[in-house]
C-alpha cells in the first residue's frame, strides 16, 4: 500500500505488530529495519493509529535485561546495572522525558540519552563515560552543575560563575596544574591565592605575604623563580626568606642570620650585583658578602677586602659599578670604573699612575673631571673646544704641549691663544688679535701650509705675520714690510711679475720687483738700488721712461729713441786686444792647477781687454760676464774662469778655500744659467781721468777632472768649451 508519512517520505509498508513480554515491539518494513521515532503517527490498512511514545524499535532475539541477575551478566548482555538490579541501557531512550523517567541522564549537548554517573563501579569505566570518579565513586561531571549550591553540594568548586572539578580530584601533576591547581607533594590542591585568609593559607600549605595567600617556596625550583616570588635561593633549593622567622633560633636554623633583633638574609645567598647591593650587602669578585661597615676591627676588616678609614670599616671604591654610588661613597668614577679619590695618593707618582693629577705637593682629581668653565678654572685647569684639560703649564715637551691644544712658546708651554676674549689680553700675551678674536702668533707655525692657512706668511722657511697686520712705520719696516700711505704692505720682492709689482706701487727691474725709487731717503740707498738722487730726492732712473716727455720732464735726456742720465757718454768702450775674434775657448787641453792656469798667455786661454770711458762717465754701474756660447759640450763644472783687474787678482773669483771658481759656480746674470757675473764696478773719478782699465780674463781645464777609467768614454769624445766676455753698463 502506498501512502504518506509526515516527514514526506513515502513507503510501501506492511505491518507486523508482535508484543513482547517486556514491552519491544518490533517493527518489519519489507527486510527494511526502520525506527519508529517519538511523537510518530502510524498507518496500517490505511487507518490511522495514535503516536508510540518513549520506545526504540529495536529488533533483538536476547532476554530482557531484568532476567539478568548479577553485575557481570547484566553488563555483558548490553544492559546497565543500576540500584543493584539490571535495567534496559540508558542510550535506547531518544528524548529527554523518557531518559529522565529511566532515572538516566540526558546529554544535552549530544542530543542522547546516557548512563547515569552513579551506575559505574570504578574509576576507569566512570572516567571513560565522562564522569567524575572521586572518594571511590562515580559522580556527575562538575560542569553539569549550574548554581553554586548544587555545584558545592557535589563537592565541585564554584569559580568564575561556573561549576569545576575540584583540585583534589586530579591525581596527576600535569592535569592538576593545567586545571589551575596547585601540586604539592604528590597531591593536587587549590591554588594559594583561593584562600583568604592566613590560617586557612597556612594550613593548606601555603605562605601567608604582605596580606594575600602566595605558594609556598619549595614550589620553586630554578634560583630566579625563587627569588622573583620573595624567597631565598639556598643550596640549591627555595626556602623561606629569612624575615619569615620570629626568633633567633628558627632564624639561623634556617640560615639566616639574625641581628638587631630581627632576622635577616645572609649576603651570600644573594647572586647577583644588583640584588646583592640593593640588600645592603657587598659584591666582590663576583661572590656577594658582608658589608664592610658589619666589621668592626682594621684586621677582620681588611681581611674581608675592605679599607680600614677612620677607625672604620668602608666599602673600596673599586666594588662600586655606577656612577652615582661610587660617586656617593665619596669615590671618584673615572674611566666607567670606581676608583680611589685621589686626595688618598700621597707621591706623584701614585698620584699620576692612577690617573689624577699632581698639584703643589698634593694629589687632585684630574681636570678632564671638570665639565663647566667655572669648575674647570677654579681648580686651576684650562677649559678648551668645551672641555677642561689639564693647565699648559703642566707640559713639559712641545708634543705634548700642541697635541694637549696648548701653545708651545720659548720652549715652554702656555695657554692657546683662542683662550683670550679681549685684544689687550690678546696682545700683551705674544698672539696676534684678528678678526675680533684672538690666534697664534705666525711664528709657532712650522710648515708653510700651516702658515698660510692661518692667514700669515711664508718667508725664507720661516712663518712671519703679514705685512697688514703692523699699524706703525716702525713697526711695518722692522718687519721687512713696507709702509706706503699709513699702509703696511708687502714687500716689493714678494712680487714675481711685472704686473702684481707695477701694481703694488713697486718697480720692474732687471725681471725682479724692487721698491720704488720714491721709498729711499739717502743717496747712497738709492743709487745702490738703481734709482737716481737728484735734488735730495731719490727718483727713477731715466732708462725707465720710454717717451721724450716723460723723459725730459723727470729732468733725463731723450738720445736716439733711449732716455738717459743727463752726462751720459755717448760710448762706453770694450776693446779687445785680439780683434780676429770675439770669444775664447778650450781645445785640445789636458787639466791643469790653478797656480798655472793664472798665468797662461795666449792660445785662447787668455783674453787681454780695455773697457774705454770718457770724464763723464763717473758713477756709470758696469757689469763683466762670461757667456758660454752654442756648441760648447764640456761640462761648466771642469771649467775654471779667472779675472784679473789692472793687474790684481779679482776677489770675485775665488773660493773661500783660496781654489778658482768653475764656471757653475758663478752668480747667474739676469737669471741665465748660459751667463754668469764675473765682475762689478762703478766708474769713478779717477779712471775716468784716466779713461780706461784693462783686464785679462783667462780659462783653464779644471784638475778635478781627473783622466781615469770613469771619464775614459766622457773623454773619448771631442770636449769644447766657448764663451764669450760682455760688458753691461747703465747710468745711475
């Protein structure tokens, strides 16, 4: 028959009702078994019967559990024993009515039915239903309860609005202390902090602290532990801390020492610096001790590492790691180390080795421990770049002097000049005001780049100021400076071109910078510098002017497109005795002495000659050269040059050793190598009566230049030497 059932499914059914004395009634769908769910509606023959209520069909050929007798047969039949009788299992019964009417429990959060916590006889099979096996019997799990009576009734725990295990119910220490337990002992027990007062803290074990319930600690078992929660670490295991105790007896029965009445941790217990001094204590050599001040005599004193000062027993400085404390203890911190104050040194020597510094017979902190001016210069230090050294005066070398930024001054050591905020203190202390503050004098620079990036000036390897800083003609020209228009200025021979010297006011001459002619004030200056006196006055020599009005106008005489002096000669003669050639020269010639070499005649190794002058040539400047001429190949350094002067050796031509100067050893003339000054001279009155002087000029192979294995290849070649005798002459 086809028909409908409620939840839409559709079946073709046939009914087979067969009741059974314990009440099962089994269903048969076609060799379909099917369950018959509360609250169904049945149809059979097309009729409609009334629900079936707070049954399972089960089909099942086995007995009814209540013919089971004993605990074994009952459970091995798949039923349950309860109150001492076997009853159907709990887990047949779909709905919460008929579960709770079967005196079963209903899993809510499952949706079934299950065995009551009281049907199970022992831990493992109450444990595996999930219930709560405790004082050997098998009881509902703490969580079903919801109010704290009930909760507490079962013998739970009510914690945070919910209903726990008790601690005493875990029996291993990992479940215990996951659960938020205590284990002690092999026992699992509440936390310290659930009790609220110290005897009931006390009497569960625990340590009553500062107003609250805090584990005991022996819980602890690491050193940092132990110490973190308030107790003491102490061979290697965590007791009490010392303070716990009341009495003498129980206090150093601990290990503690007792003092004052009270009883107190024993600095080694302490294992760390910090815990060790924040006790009062004393850290040395990485070991925490008494402190010193607990010593009450010099030897058990020193004997503990201690300084006996003052009839009493202190601290050494060297134990004090900070700053502050070392400071505090009146110690002196130096170097991220405490050390001893220096005041204790009694000799330089231990004063100096200990880094203090040793003042008037008496050891003071050094002055680096200075960080203010004020400071710094009351204890007699030199503050310098915003730190305080020690004073320049205590720098005995001239290295340790400048690399301290001290000045190192007629060999002793004084402040830097930059210490100076005024230009009389400036001064009056040999530095040099400028710019609105005060430097080194010029003359303590020793290189030329350090000269001159201080803004002074390199003079014949030697460090001078310049020239604008003097603000007196005295002062300018005892300076080698030159004072021009209430200006002191650099010299005229600090200048290398005619453009720089012209336009300093100097003058061009002979390719050097001379003072102007203007700048002399006696005639014998200004004719030996080249200028012209004429009417007490010191003016420029004529050859300077390079028009005829200028010419004429500063009183010289314009001749042939040149202006000279006025009584310039119209000639000045050089005459040669020889008049085949105009030079003379080496050939063929071995090396001679210059005791022969001053008398040779002739053969081109001697040149007589006259320099002719009429009457007014007096005063005329007149310059001999020797010019070595093209195709000369013998070295100037083997040439012997020798001038002699109406018959009388010229002085010019020796050495100080009384030997002939070589050619290379003469003065070079206008700055030519190839050229060389000989002989100087001013006509005077008397030779220009005369009109004339002679001279023999002679040249010879100097001995030096020995005929040897070493000059066989120099030589072996052809050697000539050529030069050629010339006569300058200007007017004064």
């Amino acid at each position: 028959m086809k028909n409908n059932n409620r939840n839409g499914t559709i079946f073709i059914m046939i009914l087979i009702l067969t009741i059974i004395g314990y009440s099962l009634i089994h269903i048969y769908t076609r060799g379909i078994k099917s369950d018959i769910s509360s609250g169904s509606t049945i149809y059979e023959n097309n009729r409609r019967k009334q629900p079936v209520n707070n049954i399972v069909a089960i089909k099942s050929d086995k007995p009814a559990c209540s013919t089971y007798k004993t605990v074994t047969t009952c459970e091995n039949a798949g039923c349950s024993w309860r109150n001492n009788k076997c009853v159907n299992p709990c887990s047949i019964y779909k709905n919460s009515g008929a579960c709770d009417n079967a005196g079963c429990s209903w899993d809510k959060e499952n949706n079934k039915c299950i065995n009551p916590c009281s049907s199970y006889t022992s831990s493992e099979t109450c444990t595996s239903a999930s219930c709560r096996w405790s004082d050997d019997k098998c009881s509902n799990l703490c969580s079903s309860y919801t109010s704290s009576n009930t909760c507490e009734t079962a013998g739970c725990s009510w914690d945070n609005d919910k209903c726990v295990n008790p601690c005493s119910s875990y029996t291993t220490s990992s479940t215990c202390t996951n659960s938020g337990c205590r284990w002690s002992n092999n026992t699992c027990s509440n936390v310290c902090s659930s009790y609220k007062n110290s005897n009931s803290c006390t009497t569960a074990g625990c340590r009553w602290n500062n107003n609250k319930c805090v584990n005991p600690c022996s819980n602890y078992n690491s050193s940092t532990t132990c110490v973190n929660s308030g107790c003491r670490w102490n061979n290697n295991k965590c007791v009490n801390p010392c303070p716990s105790y009341t009495t003498s007896t129980t206090c150093t029965n601990a290990g503690c020492s007792w003092e004052n009445k009270k009883c107190v941790t024993p600095c080694s217990s302490y294992t760390s610096s910090s815990t060790c001094v924040n006790s009062g204590c004393r850290w040395n050599n990485n070991t925490c001790t008494n402190a010193c001040s607990s010593y009450t005599s010099s030897n058990t004193c020193t004997n503990a590492g201690c300084s006996w000062d003052n009839d009493k027993c202190v601290t050494p400085c060297s134990s004090y790691t900070t700053s502050s404390t070392c400071t505090n203890s009146g110690c002196r911190w130096d170097n991220n180390k405490c050390q001893n104050p220096c005041s204790s040194y009694t000799t330089s020597v231990s004063c100096a080795t200990s880094g203090c510094r040793w003042d008037n017979n008496t050891c003071t902190v050094p002055c680096s421990s200075y960080t203010t001016s004020n400071t710094c210069t009351s204890a007699g230090c030199s503050w310098n770049n915003n730190k305080c050294q020690n004073p320049c005066s205590s720098y005995t070398t001239s290295s340790t002097c400048t690399s301290s930024g001290c000045r190192w001054d007629n060999n002793t050591c004084t402040v830097p000049c930059s210490s100076y905020t005024s230009s009389s203190t400036c001064n009056n202390s040999g530095c040099n005001w400028k710019n609105n503050k005060c430097v080194n004098p010029c003359s303590s620079y020793t290189s030329s780049s350090t000269c001159n990036t201080a803004g002074c000036e390199w003079k014949n390897n030697i460090c001078t100021n310049p020239c604008s800083s003097y603000t007196s003609s005295s002062t300018c020209n005892s300076a080698g400076c030159r004072w021009n228009n209430n200006t002191c200025i650099n010299p005229c021979s600090t200048y290398t071109s005619s453009n720089t010297c012209n336009g300093a006011g100097c003058r061009w001459n002979n390719n050097t910078c001379q003072n102007p002619c203007s700048s002399y004030t006696s005639s014998t200056t200004c004719t030996n510098s080249g200028c012209r006196w004429n009417n007490n006055t010191c003016i420029n020599p004529c050859s300077t002017y390079t028009t005829s009005n200028t010419c004429t106008n500063a009183g010289c005489e314009w001749r042939n497109n040149t202006c000279v002096a006025p009584g310039t000669p119209e000639d000045i003669m050089f005459e040669y005795d020889y008049d085949d050639n105009e030079y003379i020269y080496l050939v063929n010639q071995f090396p001679i002495r210059d005791e022969i070499g001053k008398s040779l005649q002739g053969d081109k190794r001697a040149q007589d000659f006259k320099i002719r002058f009429n009457s007014a040539a007096v005063g005329v400047r007149y310059t001999i050269t020797a010019e070595k001429l093209d195709g000369s190949n013998l070295d100037d350094q083997w040439v012997k040059i020798f001038l002699v002067n109406d018959g009388v050796d010229v002085a010019n031509c020796y050495r100080s050793n009384n030997r002939i100067k070589t050619f290379n050893e003469y003065a070079k003339y206008n700055n030519k190598d190839n050229e060389k000054i000989v002989y100087q001279g001013i006509v005077s009155s008397a030779e220009a009566s005369r009109g004339y002087k002679d001279f023999t000029f002679r040249m010879w192979v100097s001995e030096d230049l020995e005929i040897n294995n070493d000059n066989y290849t120099y030589l072996n070649e052809s050697r000539t030497f050529k030069l050629r005798v010339n006569v300058y002459a200007s007017e004064n």
